[in-house]
C-alpha cells in the first residue's frame, strides 16, 4: 500500500486529507508540526509528502529542501501545499531542494488527489 506523511499544523485540514486519501486506498500518517518530521519519515518510510508551507514556528519550504537534500530522503516526492496563492510563485521548481508540486489551498479533491497520483508514478 502507498503510504503518505501529511504534515499540516491545522489539524481540521489534516483530518480531512487523511479522509480523502485513505478513501482513495492510500495509508496515511500525520504530524501537526515538523519538529519531528525525519523520525516519522525513517519510522514510515513514506512514498510522498504532502507539506504545508506556513507551520506555525517552522517553514515547509525550508523543510522540503532538507528532505531533498539528504540522501536518504532526497527520491522522496514533496507536495507543497499552501492557503497563501502566491507562494508558488515563489517556489522555484527546477532548483535543488525544490518541491516536486504545489497544492493551494483551499484544493480541489481531484487536483490533490490527481497530484499525488502523478508524483507518485513519477518517482
């Protein structure tokens, strides 16, 4: 089964992701902070990340580069996903350390779920 680690500080949104995705045959794990972040990836080994940006005291954006940049980590496709529109203009996509997608919130079901479909195939 596909395992996905959801981090998102807003525990309303990360009830409802876990809801779509695990309705769409995907096991879902979820952290409401990214203090943790790299125990749960080498306790679960995830086959995505779907990250927010804005994580109370810490930035998904910085976070994402450290996943990409370790070796360990680095195959592992992030998802960004946001409420701020303009943050994936911000985002450089084809720099070391960039996300592999970007979500906005508030999403689509189909655009979240069709995303994660396709960077999962990707890698």
């Amino acid at each position: 089964m596909t395992r996905i680690l959801a981090v998102d500080d807003n525990r309303d949104i990360l009830e409802v992701i876990e809801l779509i995705l695990e309705d769409c045959g995907y096991e879902v794990e979820t952290l409401t902070s990214g203090h943790h972040l790299f125990d749960k990836i080498r306790e679960m080994n995830p086959d995505l990340i779907l990250l927010d940006i804005m994580l109370g005291d810490m930035d998904g954006r910085i976070l994402c580069e450290e996943v990409k940049n370790r070796p360990e980590t680095s195959n592992i496709p992030v998802v960004l996903i946001s409420a701020s529109h303009n943050m994936a203009d911000s985002i450089a996509q084809n720099r070391k350390g960039a996300p592999n997608a970007f979500i906005a919130k508030p999403f689509d079901i189909s655009d979240l779920v069709g995303t994660i479909q396709s960077n999962i195939a990707a890698a």
